[in-house]
C-alpha cells in the first residue's frame, strides 16, 4: 500500500503527465498545419515542445522517487540531463518503462515491458542536447549553417514524437526495492490521465 508521501507524488506525477499530453497535443497541431506559422516557425515551435516534455519527464522523475534519501538536494536543478544523470546514481531503475497493460482478473493487472521504439534514457539526453541547438541561434557560424534538425522538418520531429509518446502512452516507474510501481497512461478507458500504485504479489 502506497504511504501518504507516495500519493501526494503521484497527484503531483498526475499533473505532470496532464501537463505533457497538452504539449503533446500542441505538437500533433503544429504537424496538422493549424499554427498558420511558417514552417520553420513551426518546427522550432515543435522542438521547444520536445524540449519541455524532456524536462517534464526528469522532473517527473525527481518527483516520483522524492522519498529516496539525496534527491531533496535536486529541487533546484532544472537541467533534465542533470537531473538523469543524479537519479541514476541513487537508483538506475528510476527512469520509466513502456509496457501493455492486461487485466488477468479484477483487482489485479500485467504489465508487458515493450522493448523498442521508445525514447531510452541516453536518447533523451541527446534529445535536450538537440533541441538547444535548434533553438538557440549560436554563433556566426551556426547561423550560417542551419542546424541538421531544422533541415529535416518535420520528419524529425514525428520521428523524436513518436519514440516519446510510446515511452509514456503507458509506463512503470519502478520504486527503489523492486516490489511497487507506480503505473500510468496518458489516456485509460476513460480517455483521461491515470496514475496508480502499483505492489508486486510476491
């Protein structure tokens, strides 16, 4: 059974994740053609939405294992590199996983690992990395040759989408010790954001 601290994560984790499927949808319109923006525009548009749900991802991270003894010295840093980086020392299990879920019988549910196309952590990291190239104008020189991301379009950013959305549509976050998870979904069967405790049989 969760304690109080976990469940007032997970309400803060919910908010997150509310939070993340909004800028999830802001990035489906920009690919739409809706902004009215030119296409550069556009794309940055994207690439700063990707920017921030990477640091949505970390901080909802930090939040979710706020229990763990060193992570109270984090609240300030903002870097999602950072931030990955810090967690993983205190506990390498801390970044979320996809899965599928199924419901054997009431009360209880099975959660199937998806092993490819999701965002993994390195790619994350690499993913902040990007983004500020794209979205900072830098030097003479980078000026001067536009960043590989803008000259993809908006290729790149289905491709950083896509790998995203599969890492959270439905994910674990497993908790230090193994034996409780906290489960999500962006959209359950009521199309609305979910967040739950989650404890091993074993």
């Amino acid at each position: 059974m969760a304690t109080e601290a976990q469940m007032e994560a997970m309400k803060l984790y919910l908010a997150i994740l509310e939070e993340t499927k909004i800028r999830i949808d802001c990035i489906n319109t920009a690919l739409s053609g809706r902004t009215n923006l030119p296409e550069r525009s556009a794309v940055e548009f994207c690439y700063l939405q990707l920017r921030m749900l990477c640091e949505l991802i970390a901080v909802g991270c930090l939040v979710v294992h706020g229990d763990i003894v060193g992570t109270q010295g984090m609240r300030k840093v903002w870097a999602a590199d950072e931030i990955m980086k810090r967690l993983e020392k205190l506990h390498p299990d801390f970044y979320p996983h996809p899965v599928l879920f199924t419901f054997p019988e009431p009360g209880r549910v099975h959660l199937e690992k998806v092993e490819e196309g999701f965002l993994k952590r390195d790619e994350l990291i690499r993913l902040v990395g990007l983004t500020g190239d794209v979205l900072h104008r830098g030097s003479l020189k980078n000026l001067l040759t536009p960043s590989k991301m803008l000259l993809q379009g908006f290729d790149g950013v289905r491709e950083w989408g896509q790998k995203l959305v599969k890492l959270l549509s439905q994910h674990r976050i497993g908790l230090l010790g193994g034996k409780a998870h906290v489960v999500c979904a962006l959209a359950d069967a009521r199309g609305v954001v979910s967040v739950n405790f989650a404890a091993s049989p074993l």
